[in-house]
C-alpha cells in the first residue's frame, strides 16, 4: 500500500528541477487518463466512408456481389 505522506515528504525534499520532471510525469498521467476516456474504436472511424445506405443494409446483395 502507497504511504502518501512519506510520497508528499520526498516530493518536498526535492530540487526545483526535479519537481519540474515530477510535475511534467503527473501531467503526462493525466493526459493518459483523459484521452483514454474517450478513445473511439476503429469501427466507428470508418462508418460512413464508403457509397451507399450507412448501414449497407438496404441492397446488401449488389453491394456483396
């Protein structure tokens, strides 16, 4: 289990240079966090890309053959 007072002690001990890698790492994981959230699958990139009904459901036949 994480001690976060002793996590908060180390990040306070540390030199301005490190606090700034420190704070671009906690960024980085909030970037991570976001953009996982609201990552559309592959599928729905390509609906509506090709001709005919979005869903190729009305004449599938002479789209298949």
């Amino acid at each position: 289990m994480l001690d976060r007072d002793a996590i908060i002690k180390k990040i306070q001990s540390l030199a301005d240079t490190d606090l700034q890698v420190v704070a671009e790492f906690l960024q980085s994981l909030e970037t991570k966090k976001a953009a996982g959230k609201h990552k559309p699958d592959a599928l729905s990139q390509v609906i509506g890309i090709c001709d005919g009904p979005s869903d190729l459901a009305e004449k599938h036949d002479s789209y298949a053959y």
